[in-house]
C-alpha cells in the first residue's frame, strides 16, 4: 500500500510520515501543491493525503486538476478547523473524506484504511445517475430495459459526466480528459460530443438531461 502525503508544515509532514512507514504503508512526502501534483498524476498511489493551505498551488486545486485527469486515487484533506467551507468545497471537488487539524493519528489510519477499502469495492460497478446506468465493459448506456452503444469520446464524456454526479464538468475538463489537449478550438467538439448525447439520452426515453451552464460546462439533471 503506497501513500503520498502533501503537507508543507515539515515538522507535521515528517511526524504523519514516520508513523504510516511504522503501519507498513511506502510512503512519499511532498512539501508543496505542485510537486505534489506532480507526483499524484502518476497514479501510482493507493491513497493522497492532501493538506488544502499549501504553497504553490493549494490543495483544491491539485484535487480538481486530478479528478478532471481521470486521476481517482482515494484523497483525504486535511483541513484547519476554522475552515468549515473549503470541507464542501473539497467534496464537491471529489474528495472522498476529510479530516480536522488537529487529528489523533489513529483517526487518520482509520479513514485511510476505510478509504481504500471503499475504492478497492467500487471497481467494477457500472456508474449510474437517475435512471441511466453506464457499462463500462460494453460501452453501452442503458436506460429501463433499453440500451444505446457510445462511441468512444462519447463515453468518455457520459463517464466524466457521471463521475461527477450531477455537478459540472467545465469544458476545459472534457477537452484535457476526452481529447488530451488545451486547445480552446476542441470546445467545439465538446458541444457536438454533447448533442450526440442529449439524442442518445432522448433516444433511452431517459428523464436525465444534460444541462448547459453557459460559459463554464454541462452537468446531468433530472435524476
Ligand atoms: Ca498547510
């Protein structure tokens, strides 16, 4: 089990450090957002425990940017306790816990293993949103009883959407996980990718809609 921890306060960093190394996990520690970034894409981490003050790019930031990445390794933030909001924010950015500094140690090995146990389950089942379940090994989208095969951006697209439940996936997201690119001009085919789904979705009878927020992405609504 190998961890990486991103915590800029050195003295909190070596201390979590030294007691996930004694509970067996490989661990790897960066001091900063973008070395921890950096380190996170590899994907090679069976968990990021990610503090959300740091220098360089805070930890938010390098979550959303993991998750547009398709990156989704377990996190667990760390925040300050007066930092009630940036709980929901970091939630809302796909994290899949949190925790409260100060945190008893056995508190953060608890969550880590409770964790990784949750994503080790969540493998292979198929994600779903109101009454549309995609399969992820036949590359259909079903509704009811019925079904319609996406094409590869398409579903690219329909599990970016569904990965993020209902909240929105800005065009940027789409362009850098479906086209692998930066470039503004693929925001064009964002929109066509889009309407081949919104006729896929009309096609399954599905009360699920993908919804335009001008100027920022789609979400799915109706669920
Ligand atoms: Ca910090």
């Amino acid at each position: 089990m190998k961890i990486l921890l991103v915590e800029d306060e050195i003295g909190l960093a070596d201390a979590v450090g030294a007691l996930l190394i004694k509970e067996h996990y490989e661990t790897d520690i960066a001091n900063d957002g973008k070395l921890g970034l950096a380190l996170a894409q590899t994907g090679g981490y069976d968990a990021v425990i990610l503090d959300i003050m740091l220098p360089g790019m805070n930890g938010l930031d390098v979550l959303s940017t993991l998750r547009a990445k398709g990156i989704e390794t377990p996190v667990l933030l760390l925040t300050a306790k007066s930092e009630v909001s940036d709980k929901i924010n970091g939630l809302d950015c796909g994290a899949d816990d949190y925790l409260t500094k100060p945190f008893e140690i056995g508190e953060l090995l608890a969550r880590i293993r409770a964790m990784t146990r949750r994503k080790g389950m969540q493998v292979d089942i198929n994600p779903k949103y109101g009454d549309i379940t995609l399969d992820l090994k036949k590359g259909e989208l079903w509704c009811g009883s019925e079904s319609v095969v996406l094409g590869r951006k398409e579903f690219q697209m329909m599990e970016l959407l569904l990965s993020n439940e209902g909240k929105i996936v800005t065009k940027e997201m789409f362009v850098k996980k479906v086209w692998d690119s930066n470039d503004e001009n693929d925001y064009n085919n964002v929109e066509v990718y889009i309407s081949f789904l919104r006729k896929k979705l009309q096609i399954l009878h599905s009360t699920v809609l993908i919804k335009t927020r001008r100027g920022i992405g789609y979400c799915l609504d109706g669920g």
